[in-house]
C-alpha cells in the first residue's frame, strides 16, 4: 500500500476531524480579514481542506495534468477576487452541501454534529459577512464581533467534545443529496437578497431586514407545503410534479393510446410488435432498435429504425430489446423504457397466448367433428351389418319380406350417410318444416314421430330390445338428425353391456309428443367416477373413444334439448332425452 493510498484511508476514517479543521480555518479567515495576506493564505488552506472532505471525487484518486491546471486557474481567480463577496459565495457553498447531508442522516448524534456546523456558516453569513457588504453597516459593532468569535470557537469545542459521527460512505466519496443541496442554497439566497432588499428599499434596520425575511420566506413555505397536498382532498403541486418526473418530458399518454391502438387492430403478435416498435421513431432521441427471443432463435426477432453509436439493452423479458439513441439517455429515462418495454411484451405474450388457443380451439373442433363423424360411420355399420346378418339367413326371412325392409332401410341409412358427411362442412341451422315424401327431412330438418319410431323398431327388430307401445299425436314430429345420434348410441351401449353381463332388460320409450325419449336397461349402474364426468366431457372407454354421449349430450343442447342420466341404481339405470330437460320418465323395474 502506497503513502497516498495510507493517507486517503486516514482522511476517510476521519471526515469529521477534516470538517472541524475546514470550519477552524474558515473562522481564521475571517477574524483576519479580506485586506490582509493572512487571510487569503488562510482561504487557500481551507479551500485544500474542503479538496479533502469533498464527497465528489475520492481522495485517492490521481489528477491528470488537465485537471491540476483547472484547479490552479479556479485558485488563482478567486485569490485576485479575494473579498467579501468571494467569502458569502463560499459559505454559501459549505451550508449547502452539509444542508443536502444532514437530510439523509438518521442517527442522532451525527445530525447534531452537522448540524452544529450548519448553524456556525448560517451565523457566520448573517452576523459577520452580510453586514460587511452594506453600504453604512461595516460591521454590527466591535463590541459584538467579539463576543460572537468566542461563541464560535464554543461550537468548535461541542463538536470536538461530541461522540464520533456515523460517515455512510458511497463509491463516489460521500453522500449528499444535490437536490436537497440546491434547495437549501436558493433559501440561502433568497435570504441574504431579501434582507438587502428590505435595507435598501424600505431603509429598514439590518435585524428588522433578516427578520422580514425569514417571516416573508416562512409563511411562502407554509403555502407551498399546503399546497403540495391539501387536506379536502385536491390534487396538488405534488400531483403534477409526480406526474412530470414519471413522464420526464415523453408524451407518455399518447404513446400508450397509440400501443393500444396497435394492440386492437394487430391481432398477429410479430405485427403487433413491429407497429408499436415503429411508433417509437416518433420521439425526438430513438433512433432504432431491435428484438429478440430471450431463448434465442430467429423466430419471432426484427428491427425497425437506424443504427447508433448509443445503445441500450433491456432484458429480462419473453423478448429482449435493443434500443438505439442519438443521445445518451439518463437513468430516469432508461427507467421510463423499461417500464414501456415490460408493456409490449405483455401485450406481446398475451397475443402469443391468443394464437395458441385460437389453435388449439381448431385443433379441437377437428377433433370433435371427427369423433362425431366416427361415432355416425359405426352406427351406421352396425345397422348394415344388422341387414347382412337378415340377408345372410333366408330361411328365417322371406324374399318378400326381405326386400320390404331393404328398400325402407336403405334410403334412411343413405340420408344418415348425407347428414353424417355434410357435418364436415359449415352446420345450418335446423329446418322447421316437416319432410314429405318419404318422411325424412334434410340435414337438421324434422320427421313425422311415428315414422322415425317405426324406422327405429326396424332397425333394431331383430335384437333384445322392447319397444313400449304409443300412440302418437298427428302433429308429433322430431329432429331426424338428434333423435337417431341419442338414440344409436344409447341402444349400442346398452347391447353392449348386454352381451357382458348376460340377459337383462332393455327398454325404449318415447312421449306421444315426441318431447322425450328414454332408454332404460335392468343391468349394473354406472361408476361414480364415470358418472360424475358423463355427458359433460369425455370419459375413458375400453370398447370406443368415449365420447359418443359427451357429442350427443352437446347435440342436444344446440337443438333445445336435454339428455342426461336420470337414474343410476343396479337394475335401474335410465339415460332420458327431453325438449324442456324435465325427467319424465318412470322406471320400474318390475317392467324391464
């Protein structure tokens, strides 16, 4: 370790010793005067004190040459300006870089240690200096310059006599607060102008001056402090200048109006990033930029603008910025684009996620038409393999017969076959009219109840199934469409769990108006598990893709319909379709 390194370490530990001194020779100065060599030496060695105390540059640093030669100049200038005014200027200087300290200092002692030294310039500025520079007040009398250098010297004595100040040490040599510091300094002024103000235009006495003053400059504070933030609930200055610094001089409202304007025509999220990164060239220093994923890739990055000398890097994003300026930028506004980049990328990341639900709700429909068109083709296998096994066996069913049956079931699982491949396409809504000719109507249209009850006991003749006996009204009509949906894949499931749980009971029943229709069986109920989750989204299925009765219970939503499980008990288990989704139908088990 150096000598200089060992003494700046020193001078460090030891700030207010160095302050003591500075203030010590200070007070030489002025008992010797502004017309004696004493006293200019004694400035000079004071101004080499505060070099040591300063909290801007760090005492260990090195001065080049260019920095020596302005810090000769400085000195030269003031000794051939030595005076009064030099001497108010420095105290001036002192009172308010320890004003913008004391600010910032919570632990007692020390603030009562700068303080005292606050106290000492402001007395020093208002009893010894200020009078000197009054046309007709030299001074405020020999008699009082005395007894006022003995009382500094007291303060000198409380401060040496007073425990060690806590020094909170910043990279930088020290703390103050420049804000603080300027405020104090402009309160210094105001105060010394004031005071020669009243003296030279109301001829005022110099006491009765600094007391107008300090009255005049208490009462402009009060009404700035109640207006800063009044009490009945106004906005006040605090408001607007808030405001101010958060904006710092950047139409912010306006640039935020044009990002939602983006947001709401750009629905694609690399337009949208492109056109809001676009609008940014409208502010006076961003000269371009450029975006990246934070993962890396080429995906999803671009630029827009010029490239600069100046450029800064905002991370810590889903994309990470580049922004490019004609100036350096300050640390308030490289705040302020920070805040504004964290905005569009999570408008950037909210349309991200819209995209991926837009596809996933394609992918979704995909596959729903899918499993419905699945579900139609195997009901429809399963009633042409019904007509293979009746045209297989001739001994049991007679041409005649045969050929009936064929010619009514044929165009009936033509049109299923029609209904089933127009699903692919855009859905119509359902025809209110009644089909003539044949009975069936098209795609979504309505059938005579009684023909599509007889076209259903047709179908399903040949296997365990009873169908209960009902005369329907003359006007009973029903959707083609939902009706053999609910109804294939009821009676499919049912035979199913017939031919692993031996001989039950299956029965079909429909209203006379056609507004309900139940399938019951006489076999084992329905797991709770399965059942909790049946008909309101897929269920796991050894025997189909399981979801058969989540397409028809949707189905039947889009027509006005209900279908649901309206018993689940062994021996009763009973799926019910109805048009105002009441249970309507009763199960007894003495019947199946």
């Amino acid at each position: 370790m150096t000598a200089l390194e060992r003494f700046s370490g020193l001078i460090k530990d030891r700030q207010h010793w160095v302050l003591i001194a500075l203030l010590v020779v200070l007070h030489l100065t002025l008992l010797a005067g502004v017309g004696t060599v004493v006293g200019l030496m004694c400035w000079l060695v004071d101004v080499g004190l505060f070099m040591l105390w300063q909290p801007f540059i760090q005492t260990e640093r090195r001065l080049d040459a260019g920095a020596l030669l302005s810090i000769l100049l400085l000195l030269a200038g003031g000794a051939w300006s030595f005076g009064w005014w030099l001497l108010i200027l420095w105290v001036v200087l002192l009172a308010s870089l320890l004003g913008g300290r004391v600010l910032l200092l919570g632990h007692r002692p020390t603030r009562i240690f700068y303080l005292l030294a606050f106290a000492y310039l402001l007395a020093v500025l208002l009893i010894w200096l200020v009078p000197r520079i009054v046309p007709g007040t030299a001074s405020m009398g020999p008699a009082f310059d005395r007894p006022f250098a003995w009382a500094a010297s007291l303060i000198f004595v409380v401060m040496l006599l007073m425990p060690r100040p806590r020094e909170l040490h910043l990279p930088s040599g020290g703390m103050v607060d420049f804000f603080y510091s300027l405020f104090i300094f402009l309160l210094i002024s105001v105060l010394v102008l004031g005071s020669l103000a009243f003296m030279l235009l109301q001829q005022s006495p110099y006491i009765e001056a600094v007391f107008k003053t300090l009255v005049s400059m208490a009462a402009m504070l009060l009404l700035m402090a109640w207006a800063w933030d009044p009490r009945p609930g106004f906005s006040g200055i605090g408001v607007f200048l808030s405001k101010y610094l958060l904006t710092i001089g950047l139409p912010f409202e306006t640039w935020l109006q044009q990002l939602m304007d983006c947001a709401e025509r750009e629905s694609d999220p690399d337009r949208f990033i492109y056109a809001s990164c676009k609008r940014m060239l409208g502010l006076p220093w961003v000269a371009g930029g450029a975006w990246s994923p934070a993962s890396g890739g080429e995906a999803g990055s671009g630029s827009f603008g010029q490239e600069s000398n100046i450029r800064h890097e905002f991370s810590n994003q889903p994309l990470v910025f580049t922004l490019y300026t004609r100036h350096k930028m300050s640390p308030a506004l490289v705040w302020h684009f920070q805040m504004l980049v964290k905005l569009i990328n999570e408008y950037y990341s909210a349309k991200q996620r819209a995209r991926e639900l837009q596809q996933m709700s394609y992918q979704r429909a995909v596959h729903e038409t899918g499993a419905r068109l699945t579900h139609d083709v195997k009901n429809l296998l399963q009633s042409l393999n019904n007509l293979c096994f009746m045209a297989q066996a001739p001994g049991d069913v007679d041409g005649e017969r045969l050929n009936l049956l064929l010619q009514q079931q044929l165009p009936q699982i033509t049109q299923r076959l029609q209904r089933a491949l127009e699903k692919l396409q855009v859905p119509q809504p359902a025809s209110g009219g009644v089909a003539g000719g044949g009975g069936f109507a098209g795609v979504g249209g309505l059938v005579f109840a009684n023909v599509w009850w007889d076209a259903l006991r047709q179908r399903y003749a040949h296997d365990n199934i009873v169908f209960d006996p009902v005369v329907f009204d003359k006007a009973a009509c029903l959707p083609a469409a939902l009706y053999d949906s609910v109804a294939d894949n009821l009676l499919q499931n049912a035979l199913f769990k017939q031919q692993h749980e031996g001989d039950l009971g299956v029965r079909v029943t429909i209203a006379s108006d056609a507004a309900m229709l139940s399938v019951s069986d006489s076999g084992s109920a329905v797991r709770e598990d399965v059942a909790s989750d049946l008909l309101r989204s897929p269920v796991t299925s050894e025997h189909g893709l399981g979801i058969g009765l989540f397409h028809a219970a949707r189905q039947a939503e889009g027509y006005g319909y209900t279908l649901r499980l309206v018993r689940n008990v062994a021996g009763q288990v009973c799926f019910e379709l109805s048009r105002d989704g009441r249970a309507t139908a009763e199960v007894d088990k003495s019947t199946i």
